[in-house]
C-alpha cells in the first residue's frame, strides 16, 4: 500500500468544512435565497398592480415547470460534480474552461447585486417598522446593523447559519399558510374560483414580463449546489434539496397569488393591488386575523430579507473560494477559517464591497426601495438567469461525452426542454430589460446592462486565455474542485507533486477545453 507522503498538500483537508449540513439545512439556504414571503409580499403584489394580469398564479407554476425541467438535469449533473462552485464548474465541464471562467465573471457580480440590493429592503421595511413604534431611524442604520450580523455568521459554522434559517424560515412558512388559508376563506361573492389558473392568458403579450417577473422570484434556489461540499452524503443530498427547495418555492408562490385573487375576485385584484401595493397582503387578512398576527407578519417578512441575504452570502463566499482554490482568483481565497471551515477571504470581500456601496447609497440619498433594492436586484437576476441558460446548455455538453448510468430523461431530453425554454424568457428579459427597469423608452440602462455582462464574460474568457498560454498547470484545475487533491494552494509554498495534472491529461480523461 502506498503511503501518503505527509507534506503532500490535501485539497480536502483544506477545504470547506465536511459533512456539516443534511436535507433540511441545504433546502433552508435554498429556499431562503427564493425568500417566499418577501416575493409574495413585494413581487407578486407588484405584478398585479403594475401588469394588471389575474394570471400571476399560472405563471408562477408554468415557471416551476421549466425551473424542474432544468432541475432534472441540474442535479443528475450534481451526483458527477461535487463542487462549491457550482454553476461555474458545471458549465467548465460542459462547455469547456473559457466559458466556465466566462460564466464566473457574471456568477460573482450577479450574486453580489442581489444580496447588496436586500440590504436596501431590509433597511427601508426595518426603518418602516421602528417608526411604528415611535423610533425615527434612518434606513442605512438598520442596514448596516444587518450587514454587521451577515459578516459574523458569514464566517461561523454553516451549520449554524442553517440552524438561523431553519428557525426563520418555518416560522415565515407558517405565517404565509396562515394567511393564505384566511384569504381562501373569506373568498369575494362567497365562491372560491379558480380562474387565476387558466393558462389563456400565458398566450397574450405580457406573458413575457409576467415569466421574467415569476423566474426572478425564484433565484436562490440553486444555492442548494454551491454547499455540495459541506453537505452530507452530497450525491444524493443536493439532488433532494435542490427538488424540494424549487416545490416549496412553487407551491407557496402560486398559492398566494391565487389565494389574493380569490379574496378579491380576479376581476378587483388588479386595482387592489395598485391601491395598497406592498400592504396588500396584510390588507386582506387585516380584517379576519388579530392584530398580533398581522404585525408578527410584518416582522417576519423582514426576517425573511434577512434569511435571504445570510443565503447569498453563503453563496457569494462560496464561489469565491472555489475559483481562488483553483487559481483563478489570488490563492487567498481558496482558504478556509481554520476552525469553522468558512470561506474567510470571500465572505469579507463580499461584506466590504457592501459596505461601500451601502455608504455610498447613504451618502447620495438614493431611495433605497427603487435604485438598491429594485434594480440591483433585478441587474443580479439577469445574471443568474444567464448562468441557468449557460448551465442548460452545458448539461447537454456533458452528458453528451456520455451518460454515466443517467437515463435518457435526465440526460438529454430535460436538459434539452429546459435550454429551449430558458432561451425564450432570456431573451424576453433582455428585450423587456428597460421595462424591468421602469426607466424611459430612451434610457442607456434598456441596454447597458446586458451588454456589460457580455463584457464582463469577455473579460473572464481573456483570463482564462491568458492562464492557457502562461500557466497551464493552473488552467487544468479549472472547474474540477476536490476531483483530484492537488490544489493551486501548492503554489503558495507547499511541494509541487511530480504528478501535476496538465491540460493534455485532462482533455484526455474527458475534460474538455
């Protein structure tokens, strides 16, 4: 038997923490990051009233039909990659390692938008709640004061951040079911329709806005992979989480949405919704419900932001220290913390650059519901949504080399449907992306962010050009994680193994360029 020489650099041993998180915890980060009761709160009260549609609820579900068709293949992809990088590994090993370092370009500034834009919600509905009691704060206080909790439990135990979720996130479930069983039961003219579920109105010009409005409720979910690392049992772990965080997300949506129609009849609900916008909800069950319930509503809504940013942080750090462990970012951050296994250099990265832009918002006195929240959750949306397309197409890449014991389903046919779908609501996001906005007909922004993203994906595939030319030993590492136990950590001062992989080997065993 072959003995491990002992100052061989483990990979593993240096890594994120192991074995930390079940099926529950991984399906709490995932579900935290959707943040059902913030999108039914905000994004489902808005739609109804800037669209005026009554088919939210059906597009809502047709959205979980394509999200579980791109699931399917997602984590068939999961039982064969075990990597925190998650959608840029996926797409390096199924369309190659330009486009993987090209997709990691986008994966960073999209999840970093998102989560800074919900700290400018969190601050503005926190602010909103303090002034009910009489206490006047300004909205970046409370938001700085969630940065604060964010940047220490990003660098505890993840299995402590999930014990966070866990307790949150049941309790904002609970109030969600409780108040969509108060509006079901209390139906406009004493009949409960379901005519919100008719899939006519999926024909008509705005089924656009309305698919691109229900997918961007739904990002976060695949958080799921990126803790395939610290996960138990990750082949099989991922795969369950991943399914059940994308239903739970679905069935709470579609359901409230449903449940405020038939309150008020599909024919108000429009009107409604523009009159009483982001207080819809506590609106309609205000009147059945005790106060107690409908202000605990409101608290746990802001818990629900919360939930959502400790999720994106975990999701942030995560793929920084994927691609600093491969060397494509500096070396220092494919470190972890010494005793909880965190990624310390990516998750206080991340908390400066928020705490930048967050005093930056302060300072020029943006209104941080419409240009912090709105729109840099909407820009980081795009950037997911072009991730999961990227993501489809390389499932297909993959499993096209082989199917490695997945059946046809898994393997080509979903993967197939959920491209040809998500190619269809991409392009009516970029098309719509100025409306998504609400900014003028003449605005830069209609095309400027878009294009910035192809510019920043450019920019990633010229690095990873430049490190074929100048560094191929790191370039074969690309996108392949804790495949092998070699780590670019080696060129920070351990012993180089004499069997380092190269580019040529890699391509041999499958890996493509």
């Amino acid at each position: 038997m072959t003995q491990k020489d002992p100052v061989e650099p483990d990979i593993v041993a240096r890594a994120l923490a192991k074995n930390r998180l079940g099926v529950p915890s991984v399906v709490f980060f995932g579900v935290a990051g959707a943040a059902p009761l913030t999108v039914i709160i905000g994004a489902i009260s808005a739609t109804y009233a800037i669209i005026g549609s009554t088919a939210v609820p059906i597009a809502y579900v047709a959205v979980a039909g394509i999200l579980s068709l791109f699931t399917v293949g997602f984590v068939a992809m999961s039982r064969h990659i075990v990597n925190s990088g998650a959608f840029y590994s996926y797409i390096s090993h199924g369309l190659g390692r330009v486009v993987g370092v090209g997709a990691a370009f986008v994966a960073l500034p999209a999840y970093s938008a998102m989560q800074i834009g919900l700290f400018g919600l969190f601050g503005s509905a926190a602010s909103g709640i303090l002034a009910a009691f009489g206490v006047i704060t300004p909205w970046w206080v409370c938001a700085i004061a969630a940065w604060l909790i964010v940047t220490v439990l990003g660098v505890l135990w993840v299995d402590l951040s999930g014990k966070v979720l866990a307790v949150l996130l049941v309790a904002e479930i609970s109030i969600v079911l409780i108040y969509d069983l108060t509006m079901i039961s209390h139906p406009a003219g004493g009949e409960v329709t379901f005519t919100s579920f008719s899939p006519a109105p999926l024909l008509t010009p705005v089924v656009g806005s309305l698919l691109v409005i229900a997918i961007a409720g739904f990002v976060g979910f695949e958080a799921t992979v990126v803790l395939s690392e610290e996960a138990k049992d990750p082949k099989r772990t991922i795969a369950r989480a991943t399914h059940w965080a994308v239903l739970l997300a679905a069935l709470l949506c579609s359901l409230s949405a449903w449940a405020m129609a038939v309150n008020t009849g599909p024919e108000n609900i429009a009107a409604t919704a523009a009159e009483h916008q982001t207080d819809l909800v506590f609106f309609l069950v205000g009147a059945h419900l005790p106060s107690a319930l409908v202000n605990l509503g409101y608290l746990l809504f802001l818990t629900s932001v919360f939930a959502a940013l400790l999720a994106f942080q975990a999701a942030v750090s995560r793929y920084q220290f994927a691609l600093g462990r491969e060397g494509v970012l500096p070396s220092l951050f494919g470190r972890t913390h010494p005793r909880t296994g965190a990624p310390l250099a990516g998750s206080i990265t991340q908390s400066i650059i928020a705490i930048v832009v967050l005093s930056m918002y302060a300072v020029a006195g943006a209104d941080p519901l419409v240009y912090l929240f709105a729109w840099m959750s909407t820009i980081g949306g795009l950037g997911v949504l072009i991730l999961m397309w990227a993501t489809s197409a390389a499932v297909i890449g993959f499993f096209a080399r082989g199917r490695r014991r997945e059946n046809v389903w898994r393997a080509y046919l979903a993967p197939f449907l959920s491209f040809l779908l998500l190619s269809v609501v991409l392009t009516a996001t970029v098309i719509g992306f100025g409306e998504l906005l609400q900014v003028d007909g003449d605005s830069i922004f209609q095309w400027l962010i878009p294009v910035l993203y192809l510019g920043t994906a450019f920019v990633g595939f010229c690095w990873a050009w430049i490190m074929r030319a100048a560094r191929p030993e790191v370039y074969a590492q690309i996108g392949r994680g804790t495949e092998h136990k070699t780590s670019i950590l080696a060129d920070a001062g351990f012993p180089r193994p004499l069997h380092a992989a190269d580019p040529v080997g890699a391509a041999r065993s499958g890996y493509p360029y």
